[in-house]
C-alpha cells in the first residue's frame, strides 16, 4: 500500500475557495434578490477518527440584523447553524480531508498528527480572502461581502479579516483582545489580581470564565494567595471556579486545604462550592480530609473522592496516577463503593499518560471491582490511541 500524500496547500485552498463559490452560486440561483452579506466555514472538528471538511453557511442582510444585534447586547450571533442556508463539502473537498487524516496518522504519532491538523485549518484564513475577492469579482456578492473561518478560539477569524473588518463585525472580540493584552502588561501582582477579579461574571465584563482560568492556570503557584483570599471571602469570586484552579495549579498549603475544608463543610454555600471543593481536596491528595468528615458531608460531595480518576485531572500540573488512596478508602469504608463505582463510571475519564501506565496496570488486579473496572477502560483507550498512530503497511 503506497504511503497516502499530504494535500498539498494549493490543494487545500482551491478546494475551500471552490466551496465557499459554489455555494454562493447555489444560494444566488434559488435567491436572485436577496443580499448575501457573510459566508462562514464553521465545524472544524476531528474527533481521532476522521478529520471534517467544514460546512459553507451563506448569511444575508437578515442575519446580519440578528448579528449585530447579539454584538450590541454583548453577545455573539455568528452561530452560523442558525442561518438557513448550508452547504455541506463535496466528496472532492471531503477527499483532501480524509488524505490529511490518512497522512496524519501515518507520521505515527500524536503531536505529529495535531500538528499537520493546525497546518490543515490554517490554510482557511488565506482561502477565505481569495474567496472573498472572487466572489465580488464575479458579481455574486457587494462590496461589504466577507468569507469568515469560525473556530471556537477564534484565531482563524483574526487571521482572515482585516482590523477595519474585525471592528466592524467583531468589536467584542476586539475589546477583549485589547482588555487581554492590558492586563498582560501589568506586573505580576496587580495581572493575578485582576484576573482573579474576573473570574465571576458581571454584565459589560470583557473578558470572564474560562479565557480567564487559562490565565491564570499560567501564573501557577504565584496566583495562589489571592485565589485563596476569595475561598476565604475577603474578596468576591466563584468559590467552585477557585478550587478547580488550585487543584489544577496543584499547590498545596494548609492554609489551601483549611479555606477548601471550611467551604466544604459549610451548609450555607451551594452544592457547586462544597462539591468543587470536595474534588480539589480529592486532586490536592487530602481525600483523608473529606474521609474525616463523611457524616458530615451529602453523598453529591462524597462522591468528589473520585475527581483524581476524571477528566478534570487532566489539567493537573505534575499528576501522577494513583488508585491507593481510593483503594484505602474502599477497604476502610465498604459501604462507599456503589457511591464510588457510580461516580468512577459518570463523565469522561482522565487521560492516561506514559508514566502513569505501571499504575493502571497495577489496578487492574486490585481487590475492588470499580478500580480494576476504571483502570481497564483508562488501558483500553489508551492503547487505542497509540494503535491508531502505529505504522501501517505502505507507511515509512
């Protein structure tokens, strides 16, 4: 079998600037009046199996009300899947996709692989530009007509529009950008403690959430401190967001484990808070500290002493997986198993990595059916995944 070929960039750009033209000629062929403002390529996606070659969404004047609308409410309404005409890829344009995945997997490794998707999706930004310049050449579309590759991080987006344009379709996402690069100017102190600042939502607030927790996720033991101050209310914040990033910063302190026990224990905070702060306690390596209180605690936080095993571990800075806290607990409390099974079986697992596969192999013969059940399944997907990335026959 030959050893399948990268689509070359030409390749990959005549094929999405031939997408984005074929479906304005369908759209102006079953609508000749109306005005036809955006085209976006949206649902870039692999899921391991295959890579997907985007769907063309053709928005009119109408959708541009609906988007500017959501833009002046804070919002965003470039959900191209709400826009009534789509155009999914055509088996040549499906072709280079499926080479691109083929070629991938034949580099025999992950990080390889993800690399030649990054390379894949790039070409986009370039392709929406030679699409948009066609397009108003041939008479399909005004002046005003853009070509928008939307990914969830918006970087495409960026890439493929002009500033003018950005500030015209896109001003929230140009004033984050400008509120992102002034706090990453501060010194140290006074960026983490903006940052943790906006960790909590309010309206008009820029930048929030998640873009925040990556933020901050960098800052690593240094943010410590001040996430600490809001677990002990001298500042305002989420308590559950909190406890997430000091288990994925994995600094542990006994002022840390003190500020998450006494949010765990207290009655008068939410489910969400005690729960999160259960898990972080769990990753932090104190599951003893939720043990210690279990007739105190609803079964929603005991269940938090399987966070260590789940997905959001994944974020963990130097994690090492390990069932024998878990397995200790087991033995001394039996009675906690179906709580625990049930919680080690909800949700997506953690990943496994390298080093951390003499312990799941070790679980897989411990005396505890959800442990050696949860072990299996994290080598099962494991060596799925390096299967997928082995040579194959034609590969070199």
């Amino acid at each position: 079998m030959a050893k399948t070929e990268r689509p070359t960039h030409a390749e990959i750009q005549e094929g999405a600037m031939g997408h984005v033209l074929r479906a304005l000629r369908e759209f102006r062929d079953e609508y000749p009046e109306k005005e036809v403002f955006a085209a976006v390529f949206h649902e870039f996606h692999w899921d391991g199996e295959y890579i997907y070659w985007p769907m063309v969404a053709v928005g009119t004047q109408e959708d541009r009300v609906c988007c500017e609308e959501h833009e002046s409410g804070g919002g965003n309404c470039w959900d191209s899947t709400s826009w009534e005409f789509l155009v999914e890829a055509a088996e040549a344009e499906q072709e280079l996709a499926d080479r691109m995945h083929e070629y991938g997997l034949s580099l025999c490794n992950k990080d390889a692989y993800i690399e030649e998707y990054s390379r894949f999706v790039n070409v986009f930004p370039l392709a929406a530009k030679e699409a948009t310049e066609l397009a108003i050449q041939e008479g399909l579309v005004g002046d005003e007509f853009i070509v928008v590759p939307l990914d969830g991080e918006m970087a495409l987006v960026q890439a493929a529009l002009s500033p003018d344009q950005l500030q015209r379709h896109f001003p929230n996402l140009v004033a984050e950008d400008a509120e992102r690069q002034r706090i990453m100017e501060l010194p140290q102190p006074e960026r983490i403690a903006a940052l943790v600042e906006l960790l909590e939502y309010r309206p008009g607030r820029l930048l929030w959430g998640e873009a925040v927790v990556e933020l901050l996720r960098k800052e690593g033991a240094a943010a410590v401190p001040q996430l600490l101050a809001v677990l002990q209310g001298k500042v305002g914040g989420e308590a559950w967001r909190v406890a997430s990033l000091l288990a994925d910063i994995h600094h542990s302190t006994p002022d840390v484990v003190a500020a998450l026990e006494a949010v765990m224990l207290n009655k008068r905070r939410s489910g969400p808070d005690r729960q999160w702060c259960a898990a972080a306690l769990a990753r932090l390596g104190h599951s003893d500290v939720i043990v210690a209180n279990l007739e105190r605690l609803p079964d929603q936080v005991v269940a938090r002493l399987a966070a260590p095993y789940g997905s959001f571990a994944d974020q963990t800075a130097d994690r090492n997986l390990d069932y024998r806290p878990l397995e200790q607990i087991l033995d001394d409390y039996p009675q906690l198993e179906p709580l625990l099974a049930a919680a080690l079986r909800s949700g997506a697992p953690v990943e496994l990595r390298e080093h951390e596969l003499a312990e799941a192999k070790r679980a897989t013969t411990s005396a505890h059916l959800a442990v050696r059940e949860h072990a299996t399944g994290l080598l099962q997907d494991y060596h799925a995944t390096v299967e997928m990335f082995q040579p194959r026959d034609g590969d070199k």
